[in-house]
C-alpha cells in the first residue's frame, strides 16, 4: 500500500508539473503573438518586473519596470525595421527542459523574419518563467545567434 500511495503522489507531482508547463507555454506563445503586433498590453501581461535579459557575450541586464521595456522595446522594434527590414519573429521550436510548480526552464529557437517571409537570422535560448501571484510570465532569459545575422537580442544590441 505504501508503494500505491508513493505512486498516487509521484502521478500528481507530474500532473501539476504538466500543469504548469502547459500555462508558462502558453505565455511564451501569447508574448511571441504580442510582440510581433506590439500589443502593448499582450508584451507586457506575460512579463514579471524586474525582467533580467542576458545576450551572448553581454552582461546580463535588469530591466526594472513594465515603462522600461515598452520604450527599450519601441527602440529596438524600430532598429529592427530600419537595418534587418524586421517583420515578425517566429518561435520555430520550444521545449520545457524542467518544471516546478512556480518555476518553468523553457528552451527556445526563434526566427527573425523580413518582409519577404525568409528568416534572416537564428537565435535559441533558454526563458525561464515564473509563477507570481497567481500569474504565470517571462522572468528570465538568456539568448544567442545560432546564424544569420541579428541586431537585438533579449532585448540587448549585439
């Protein structure tokens, strides 16, 4: 009976973890979606304040405030159209490396995409999100240029 019960929690821990993934996923999607209309209040719902950026080789940067990256992000948005003729971004491949029931470790690859449709540069990375007050969103994440070429990334010039 002991080995029943072990088993009964093991299932439940697993369940909760699917749980939680499930909903840091959809945020990562629903951030993705946002950002590439600029919905402000899309960005900035699936986002947890202070938001820590880390680009290859870079420093890691602490964004303090929801302001903060509306005005970093119109800046970048706009560097991207000007030099990359930057459209959307696509999230090509997601994969929840590990899970707790406040904390989600998401692996990443995106696509930035021009006006032609061709993706001009590849970037993966890990996001971690996290769970705040009853909210699952973006708190972490640490990218890198897998090929092409990409002025910004995680929200940093490279």
């Amino acid at each position: 009976q002991i080995a029943w019960h072990c088993n009964f929690i093991q299932r439940l821990i697993e369940e909760y973890r699917m749980s939680a993934s499930d909903e840091a996923v959809e945020s990562l999607n629903t951030f993705i979606v946002s950002f590439n209309r600029r919905d402000k209040d899309g960005i900035l719902s699936n986002l947890h304040f202070p938001l820590y950026t880390h680009s290859d080789g870079g420093e890691p940067v602490k964004i303090e405030s929801a302001d903060a990256f509306w005005h970093a992000s119109a800046q970048q948005v706009e560097e991207m159209r000007r030099l990359e003729d930057w459209v959307e971004t696509t999230l090509d491949y997601s994969q929840v490396l590990d899970a707790t029931e406040n904390t989600v470790w998401i692996q990443i690859e995106i696509s930035r995409r021009n006006s032609s449709g061709e993706a001009y540069g590849v970037a993966r990375g890990i996001w971690i999100f996290t769970k705040v007050e009853e909210k699952w969103a973006l708190k972490i994440r640490s990218m890198f240029q897998k090929s092409g070429e990409i002025s910004y990334l995680a929200g940093q010039k490279v």
